[in-house]
C-alpha cells in the first residue's frame, strides 16, 4: 500500500490487455472508455465464478475456440463492450430512478 512503485509494475503488467488477475487482490481492467472497462470488470468476474463453480463440480469443459473467438468478436472489442454496458446502464436507471440525484 506505502509502495509507490506497484501502480507502475501492474501497469507494466497489464500492458495492452484488458485485464489481469491480482494475486491477494481480485480482479483489474483497463479500457478505452469507462463503459468498456466496466463491462469487462463485470465480465471477467463472472467468468472467473463460473470457473470456480466449474472446478468444484468436477473437470471443466473447455469451450471449442471457434465459439470463445465469436464471443470475443460480440463482446471482446471496446464497442461491443461499451454498448452492453451501456443496456445494464440503462435498466439499472429505469429501476433505480434516484441513483443519479
């Protein structure tokens, strides 16, 4: 925490991917927009439950690399990610009208 280095090192680290798992600390990620990087915080956590849920249940099943790379062609991209955030964005507004005042 008193180490001023350790933005730099993850930064470092994290390069021009979208993301990186912290050892002790969870999840981080980076993206053009705010939208983009929120979508794929939410994203990676929900990937990284349905990975632990998987390994408890037994041996996971890897997906073919067709779909993961058609996922990554629906979601995976900064536009993709912004606009599917952008719709939890707006239901969230449509029931919790007060969230902005």
């Amino acid at each position: 925490m008193l180490d001023t280095t350790e933005g730099a090192r993850i930064a470092e680290t994290l390069g021009t991917q979208k993301a990186v798992i912290l050892k002790n600390h969870g999840i981080l990620t980076a993206g053009p927009t705010v939208e983009a990087a929120a979508w794929w915080y939410l994203s990676l956590e929900n990937a990284c439950h349905a990975q632990l849920l998987a390994e408890a249940a037994g041996t996971p099943q890897p997906i073919a690399h067709e779909m993961a790379a058609l996922t990554h062609q629906q979601v995976g991209r900064a536009n993709g990610a912004r606009y599917a955030f952008d719709s939890l964005y707006e239901g969230l507004l449509e029931t919790e009208p007060d969230l902005l005042d």
